[in-house]
C-alpha cells in the first residue's frame, strides 16, 4: 500500500492507524519492521531476507529507499519487497510506503520512448495500491486505484 502526501497531510498516522487497527483484530500477530539502521538502504538490502509471514514492511519516506544514486540499490529493493509480496511462504506481508508527491509523480511516470527506465520495479511495487492524500499527486493510468 502507498500512501502519498506531503509533509503534515497524515501519511505517517494513516499508516500508524492502520498498523494499530491490525493489532487491535490480531493482537501480537503482526510485526512492525522500518528499516533504517546503519542507513535505510543499506537495512532493507541487508534483512530483507529475514522478513517473515505477518509483517508490516514500512517504508518511511519511500525515496530514501527506491530513489537512490544509480540504478542499483532502489531497484534492488523494490525487486526484493516484490518478490517478497509474492511468495507465499512468507506471507502474508504488507509493504506500506509514505513517499511525497514529487517523489511519487517521479517513481510511477514512466519514461518517455527510448528512454531508460530508471524506477521499474519500484512502479510496479507502489503502483499495486495507491491512496493520495494530496490533490498535487493522482494514479498512474491503469492503476486499480
């Protein structure tokens, strides 16, 4: 789930809430995990694989994870948290990002012809299911939301 607004519009406490509702229908089943130390890339790079069924993945500011230097790291993750998302295994899990609107707007356009496609696997990982909290910000054609 994406939940994408600027500064002060509720992301944070839209995803609080929805942790907490969770809890409150599941009491002590699911798990909390934002990655963030020694860096937030470098944590969800790390222990990804470590994440297991019933956990909420929170990605905090989702362009510290997904819009980094290079091609690399960002994509590597999204990769990871799909694939993450689609085994069974180890579900279930959500994957809960809070990016801001041009952060957003720039994750889930994609590039004009012929040009690389520098954020793939992170539209597809945000693009699943997408709440706008700011009018600044709208779905991608298609998307289910």
């Amino acid at each position: 789930m994406t939940l994408v607004g600027g500064s002060s519009t509720g992301k944070t406490r839209a995803g609080w809430e929805l942790a907490q509702y969770l809890d409150r229908k599941q009491p002590g089943r699911w798990r909390l995990w934002h990655p963030y130390d020694p860096s937030r890339p470098q944590a969800a790079l790390t222990d990804l694989r470590k994440v297991g069924p019933n956990t909420i993945v929170w990605l905090n500011e989702a362009q510290h994870y997904l819009m980094l230097a290079g091609p690399g790291p960002g994509e590597q993750i999204a990769a990871g948290l799909r694939t993450l998302l689609q085994d069974s295994g180890r579900g279930p899990v959500l994957v809960l990002a809070t990016p801001w609107p041009e952060y957003w707007n720039a994750l889930s356009t994609r590039p004009t012809s012929g040009r690389p496609d520098a954020y793939g696997q992170a539209r597809d990982l945000l693009t699943i299911g997408t709440v706008s909290l700011s009018p600044t910000c709208s779905p991608p054609p298609n998307s289910p939301v």
